[in-house]
C-alpha cells in the first residue's frame, strides 16, 4: 500500500509507482495531509465527491482546504482555501469544471476547478448543510439542512423553491432520483415523499413500515435505475423499498456485529443496465460489507477494527471507492481487485492436447466440451485424429417440444417462416431476434471481468496490422480480441480471429458485450470444429466442405483437382472473413439471417453454394496462379472497397467534424449565451440588490427624518408647552398687573376726582370769596359813590345807578355762569381723560385713538369766561377781576389737562411694553 502525504505542496503527483492492490484490502493509495509547521498536526478529511467520470474526485479537510485528484492523470492540485470546514460536497454540474461545496457559515459557494475562481455564492440556510444533490441535468441542486431543504438553479444559481417543515419532525434526506425527474423527500418521522420536481406536486408517500420490523430510518441509498430504495438506521436490518410498486419487498437483517447502520451506496455496475444488486453498508464499528440484496450474500468488506471508516463515497462507474477513515485520512479502494475472487471468468471452452507418441489414443485422451447449446454430432474423424464430444448440461422437461421456443416469447419455426418469405428480417427487429436465436446470456460480471484485465499483449500494436481510419472501431475491435484472448489462451495465436470478429465489431461497436458473446457463441457452435488442427486450417472442416460440393457439382470440383486447387484456397477464405469481404452489408446481414436461424451446417453450405454460384469464371480459370490471380483481384477488389469505404469514411469524418465543430461553435454560443444570463441574472441581482440597498437606506433615511422630525415635533411641543405655560404664567401675571393697574387707576380716578372736588371747592371758595369781597367792596364804593353823590344827583342818579346795578347783577349772573360753564368743562375733561386710561389699560395693544386735536381744540371745546366779557356795561375793575380769575382757570385747568396727559402717555408706554413680548403675541 502506498501512501502520500499532500504537506504544503499545492500540485504533484498521487503515487510516485504504478500501483498494485491487493486482494486482501484492494487499497491503491492512502492519503494524508501533514502540516510541516512549528507544531505539526494532521488535517483531517471531512468530505469527498466524484465527478461524473468517475476518474476524479475532490476532498475538502477541516481548514477548507479543498484538493482535486485526478487518478487517472495521477496528479492532485490544491483549488481552493476556504478558511472554514466544509460540511457537503458536490459535482456533476453542467459545467464540469464546477464543483459545489457547503461550508460550515450555512453558506453554499459554487467554485471553478480550472479558474480557481469564485463563481456564485449562495445563501439562505439557518443551519449547517449537510446534503447537496445535483439533478441528472446538472440544472438543479438541492440542499439539506436539518430544518430546510432549498431547490436551486445552476444557471443562475437563484433559489426556486424552499421546503418549510414543523420544528417537531425534522430533516433527514433531500434528493434527486436518478435519471428522472422526481425528488424524494425523507423526514424524520419515517415519512417518504416523491415530489416532481417542476411542479412540486406529490406523487405518492410511502406507507409506514411493518411494526414489527419497524426502525428510525437514518440513510439512505437508490439503485441508478431509480427502482430500488435501501433505508437503514439504529438496527441491523435494512428496508429496500420498489418505489415502482411503492411497497415493502424485502427486509434483510445483517450479522449479529452490526448495531448501527452509518451509511449505505449501491455498487454500480457497467452492465447491470442500472439495477444495482451490490449494497454497501457501513455499521458503527467502521467496516463497510457489501452485499449482494438478491442472494443476501457478503461478498467482501473494506476497514477494521483499527482502521474504521467515517465515510464512503463510490464512484459512478463502480471502479474505485473514496474513503474517509477515522483517523482522518484519505484511502482509494480498487473495487476490480476487491472483487477479482468473486468475478472470476469461467474456464476456457477449448484446450489443447497434443498428440501422443506413436499416434496411440486412450479412453482418457478425449477432449470433452462443456456448452449449454443443443446437442451437436460430431463430424466422422479421417484416420487418428482425436476425437472430440459435446456433451450438453441435464436440462429438465422434454428438449423436443421446447426446441422451437425463444426467449421473449418468440418461436424459431414462426422466425423461419418468416425469414422464407421475406429472405430476412426486419432491419428494427434484427439485432433483437439475433439475441433471442443465439439466446445471449448478457454476463455482464464475466465479461467486466475480462475487460478490467486489459489490453493483451498480443494486441497492443494491432492498428499496425490492421490500420483502421476510425479509432472508435479500432479500440472496440482491440478489447474484444484481448477480452477473447483472456477468455481463451489459444485466440492469442488465432491469426483469423480479427477478420472473424471485424464485422460483428463494426455491427456491435455501441454494445461491446452483445458483441462479445455473439462472437464467443458462433466461435462455440459453428467454429468449434475449426482449432481441431490448431495452428493449421481445420482441414476436417474444409473436407466436409469439399464432400459436400462433390456431391453436388463433380465437374467444378474435378476442376479444382485438375488444376491443383484446394479447399484452402476456394473455401477457407470464406470461412475465415465470415464471407465479410466478399458480400455488401445488406447481402452479409441477409445471410447471418439466415445463419443464425440454420443448423451450424448452413455456413458450410453457404461456402458451397458461394462456389457453385462463381462456377463459371471459375471453370475458365485453367491454372492456379488464375485462382491466385482471382484471389489477387478479390484482394484488389477489395483493397478499393476498403479505400472506397475509407474515403467515404473519411468524407464522413470530414462532415461530422464540420458537424462536431458546428456543435461546438453552437455549445460555445450556448456557453456564451449562457454565461450572458448568468452574467445578466447577476447583474440583475445585483441590481435588485443595489435597489433593495438603495431602498434600505431610503427607508432608513425616510424613518430617520420622521424620527428627527418627530424628535423637532417633540421638541416643539415641549417649547409650545413651556411657552404656553409661560404664557400662562405671564398672562396671570400680566392679569395680576392688570387688576392692580386698575386699582392704581380707580385709586388715582378717585384721587383725581377728590383732588377735582377739592379744586372745584377751593375756586368755589375762592369764587365766593371773591364775590363776597367784590360785593363788599361794590358796596363799599355804592356806599362812597353814594356818599359822593348823595347830595348833587338827582333823580337821574338814581336811575343811573339803577342801570349799574342791574348790570353788576348781569355781572355777577354771568360771572356764575361761567363758573359754572367752567366747573362743568373741568368735570366733562377728567371724565373723560379717566375714561381713556381705564380703556387703555384694559385694551393696551389698542391703536390709541386721538382724543384732543390740540390745545387750541380742547380749549375751543371749553366756554371761555372772556366770550362773556363782552358787556359794555361791565365795570372795568370787574372786568379786570373776571379775567384775572378766568386766567387763574384757564391755568388750573391747562395744568390738570397736562397731568391726565402725562397719566394717559405713561400708561400707553407700558401697554405697549406688554405688546412687545413674544408669549403675549403667541397667546
């Protein structure tokens, strides 16, 4: 066992010699991942998956390290560093430089194996991914969480579908039936579902187990035919289900050491058509048994006790399984030679015995054939040739009435029936009856085992003998004559064998093993007789054939002996090429029909008859170098057909290569176009993205600035509260000021007015004094006047002073009349001028109206005394002392007008005082 420690290198090789499994443990090459720093320490593998060659496979370790192992190249190469362990694995996708890898963020990333480059990132998972299933397409993918299963597209690597579970039931397994087009889910519960997988409608469940073999299905495993699903779990028995007939068919329990079933993996096979009967079953003590679900036989097992596997994955051809061992490193099994004791290919047909000495036979000298064909008798031996019997298996029930009866329900006599009247078979149904006449037993592990042998030597330079344009046809050609040359020792010395198995290659080449044993059945039953004389022509063979055209053309045969021609040269080229290079493909068809349908005897017949039909240019050949010559032109013939056919080939090739390059142009445009929408499904994203950003951060700005102006309104109610409250505050106390203004006020009107009173009281006093004195001292000068005129005035005096008397009394009427105009003026004035600094107070942002124009107005709004001064007949000393004392009113009354002014001002300034703070004017 070799084994290979990746260290830091980033590329190399996988095994540094060709590598040799053993039977008992079949491992190729162990690999292990050593770090070579300060402290060492091994990188453990957590994950591995094939490609869908099933020659490379790629490994993911804990540090996310991923490596690609080409085993087929024998080189590995480090394509990417994840800085986190990857917890699932995937390839197969259209694009088979792709690979899918599942990492332990929940994330999905899609990475180029070529590129190295990152080439989608995929989210959505709440918890760790632990299966990803790739369609048959490589379309689609789905992943399986514990909670969650996502069906996404690879072309544009968008999630389509999610599968939203209860909490309670859980998870087990997601994934794609192969070649279909259904999904099967499998829950924790037991429940299976099939869905299809572009609807999503649900096909069918399946119903529950049996309870007495009931078991928690933990994994799971599907034939590649999609007919056959194997579940497992904490028991040693395993469940397959046929999901055709959707029901239990098989319940097989594993020995007594198996507790727990870890994971289960058919074995594919390349010629079990997809019904895989190997399972794989890996149990909690890290070995993994397979065996086969039909015959429940252990065929072999990989991993001990010491050396437990954690994980296996196969590959899809079925010749290498990748295994994760416990210990963390990487072990490559062949399964080829894990199987090589069990698909041992049966012994050959034909031995050879040599002759004795002295040319003395015994009863134990008798080569003895063992076939399944019919019974066949042997030809009449000439002289001390050995002796040859086929002796046939016991078959049960009567052969004769059964002869006739095929496989797939045909019937020989109805196909000869048939034959007869058309002279062949139908060109569609042709290789179907071919199968049934030569009833094929389709071997597939016999003939896989002689395929994995290799090329035989004796045909590793066979395209130099036999140059053939197509290579596909050539490397066909060179496995079945190695397969047969493995089958049997003796067909690697056969110098025939090519041109006998040419034609059937070139018919059979998309189906090596139907070519195979079409080839082995007619070597068994119509050239049995053929290595009686090995290595020489089978001279028993050519004499029946010269017997036989004895007796029916004497002359053409007598001809041949004439002339010295022997069956060697008019019927053994035939026999040899199968009479390929003498007959079309139709004609060469049209008697395989009828060969197949015959007793082996027909093909000698057919030689025969093929001479019998050439009889004339035959009998005018008169010497053997005409033969040859004949056989020269047959050979140039030929030779131009095979150049003809070549050039056609070759014009054929030409054109598929235009066809090939067309498709690749085509594939290319397709990749374009599909790299376009990818890119524009990207850009699209992105730009969805972007706008859901740019719509974020509106949204976060918008919330922002109705936040901040929900704050402002906050703030401003507060600032509207407080203002308010101020307001409020201001206005009672403006209210208070009010309230004691108007009392000042009412205090200073009552001053006033007792003030106006004891004014008006004091210049009634004065008046009265005045008037009192004026009388007096009217009377006084009465009384002088009177004295001084006492004694010369007459009766004209009297009258005279009649007149003065009755105008001081007009006098004196007028003087009180103007006291009294005077005193009402002086009322009307401090009335009013009380008036409007009540209002003024009260409204105080009132517009001041005017209420005196002027002095001069107010003045002219009073009676003035000096408008009553107008009497001719007043005395000049009492029109002094009015005036005077109209002066003396004038004066008081100015000063009171100014003090009510000055009030009035005073009060108008604090009013608007008041106006002018801003919670008054809010309010």
């Amino acid at each position: 066992m070799q084994s290979t420690d990746l260290g830091n290198k980033e590329s190399g090789k996988i095994w540094h010699r060709k590598p040799s499994p053993a039977t008992r443990d079949g491992i190729i090459v162990n690999i292990i991942h050593n770090t070579s720093d300060y402290h060492p320490k091994v990188l453990r593998f957590l994950n591995v998956a094939f490609d869908g060659t099933g020659d490379c496979l790629i490994a993911g370790d804990h540090q996310g390290n991923i490596y690609v192992f080409d085993l087929y190249g024998n080189r590995f190469n480090l394509v990417q560093r994840t800085a986190q362990a990857c917890t699932a694995l995937a390839f197969n996708l259209r694009r088979k430089s792709e690979f899918l890898v599942a990492l332990a963020d929940y994330s999905i990333k899609c990475f180029d194996t070529v590129t190295k480059e990152l080439v989608s990132w995929m989210r959505g998972h709440e918890s760790s991914v632990f299966s990803i299933s790739v369609h048959a397409s490589g379309k689609y993918a789905i992943t399986t969480s514990s909670d969650t299963a996502q069906l996404w597209d690879l072309d544009t690597f968008q999630r389509k579908r999610k599968l939203n579970i209860r909490q309670s039931v859980g998870i087990q397994k997601v994934f794609f039936l192969p070649l279909s087009n259904t999904i099967l889910s499998c829950f924790k519960d037991n429940s299976i579902f099939a869905w299809e997988c572009d609807t999503l409608f649900c096909k069918y469940q399946l119903p529950a187990p049996p309870e007495s073999s009931s078991i928690l299905y933990k994994v799971f495993a599907v034939t590649r035919d999609g007919r056959i699903l194997a579940a497992g779990g904490k028991s040693n028995h395993l469940h397959l289900w046929c999901l055709e007939a959707r029901q239990l068919f098989r319940i097989i329990q594993m020995s007594t050491k198996v507790r727990a079933i870890r994971h289960l993996e058919f074995l594919p096979d390349s010629f079990d058509a997809g019904s895989n009967q190997v399972l794989g079953v890996l149990s909690q003590d890290g070995i993994m048994r397979f065996i086969n679900i039909q015959t429940c036989k252990l065929l072999f097992e990989i991993g001990s006790l010491d050396e437990g596997i954690s994980s296996s994955v196969i590959s899809p051809h079925g010749r290498y399984i990748a295994s994760i061992m416990e210990n963390g490193s990487l072990n490559i099994y062949s399964v080829q030679a894990l199987t090589q004791e069990i698909n041992k290919p049966p012994l050959p047909l034909v031995k050879v015995i040599e002759d004795l000495p002295k040319n003395k036979l015994s009863s134990s000298d008798l080569k003895m054939k063992v076939t399944s064909g019919r019974v066949q008798q042997p030809a009449k031996s000439r002289g001390n040739k050995i002796q040859t019997r086929i002796l046939k298996q016991d078959l049960t029930g009567d052969f004769e009435s059964k002869k006739n009866e095929l496989p797939d329900g045909l019937n020989k006599k109805r196909l000869q029936i048939l034959l007869k009247g058309y002279g062949e078979y139908p060109t569609k149904y042709r290789m179907f009856i071919w199968r049934s006449l030569l009833q094929l037993p389709e071997n597939h592990t016999a003939f896989s085992s002689l395929i994995d042998k290799g090329t035989h030597v004796t045909f590793l330079n066979l395209q130099k003998k036999y140059p053939i344009k197509s290579r596909k046809l050539l490397r066909v050609l060179q496995r079945t004559l190695s397969a047969l040359a493995h089958w049997s020792v003796i067909f690697s010395d056969t110098p025939y064998l090519p041109l006998l198995a040419f034609p059937f290659v070139k018919l059979f080449q998309n189906n090596q093993l139907i070519c195979f044993e079409v080839i082995a059945t007619l070597i068994i039953n119509w050239c049995q007789h053929w290595f009686e004389y090995f290595p020489n022509p089978p001279i028993n063979i050519l004499s029946m054939i010269e017997n036989v055209l004895a007796f029916h053309d004497k002359e053409l045969l007598q001809h041949f002996i004439d002339h010295d021609i022997t069956s060697q040269l008019y019927a053994w080229p035939l026999l040899e090429t199968v009479f390929s290079e003498v007959l079309t493909r139709e004609e060469w068809l049209k008697l395989f029909d009828n060969i197949f349908s015959n007793h082996p005897s027909f093909l000698l017949m057919t030689v025969v008859a093929y001479n019998m039909c050439s009889r004339v240019p035959l009998l005018n050949c008169n010497l053997k170098d005409d033969f040859e010559t004949v056989e020269d032109m047959q050979a140039e013939v030929d030779q131009q057909r095979v150049e003809d056919e070549a050039w056609y080939q070759k014009q054929e090739l030409l054109r598929k290569a235009e066809e090939t390059r067309r498709e690749m142009l085509l594939q290319e445009e397709e990749k374009i176009i599909q790299q376009r929408q990818r890119l524009a499904a990207v850009k699209r994203e992105l730009k969805v993205k972007e706008m859901h950003l740019q719509d974020a951060a509106r949204r976060r700005f918008l919330k922002l600035q109705q936040d901040q102006q929900e704050m402002e309104l906050r703030r401003l109610d507060d600032e509207i509260g407080r203002k308010v409250y101020m307001r409020d505050r201001e206005i009672a106390a403006t209210a208070r000021d009010l309230e004691m203004r108007q009392l000042e006020l009412e205090s200073q009107k009552r001053l006033y007015e007792k003030n106006l009173t004891e004014n008006q009281a004091a210049v009634a006093k004065e008046m009265r004094a005045d008037a009192d004195a004026y009388r007096r001292k009217v009377d006084l000068e009465e009384h002088m006047f009177h004295k001084l005129i006492e004694a010369g005035e007459t009766q004209s005096q009297k009258t005279q002073k009649w007149k003065e008397a009755e105008g001081k009394e007009f006098c004196l009427r007028s003087a009180k009349k103007a006291s009294a105009l005077s005193d009402a003026s002086r009322k009307w004035f401090l009335k009013q001028e009380i008036n409007a600094a009540v209002e003024h107070a009260e409204n105080p942002c009132h517009k001041e109206e005017p209420r005196f124009q002027n002095e001069q107005e107010d003045s002219s709004c009073l009676p003035r005394t000096s408008h009553l001064n107008d009497s001719s007949e007043m005395h000049p000393s009492t029109q002094i002392s009015l005036n005077r004392r109209a002066v003396e009113w004038d004066t008081t009354e100015q000063n009171l007008i100014q003090k009510v002014r000055n009030l009035r001002q005073r009060l108008t300034a604090q009013a608007r005082h008041r106006c002018q703070t801003p919670h008054l004017l809010a309010a």
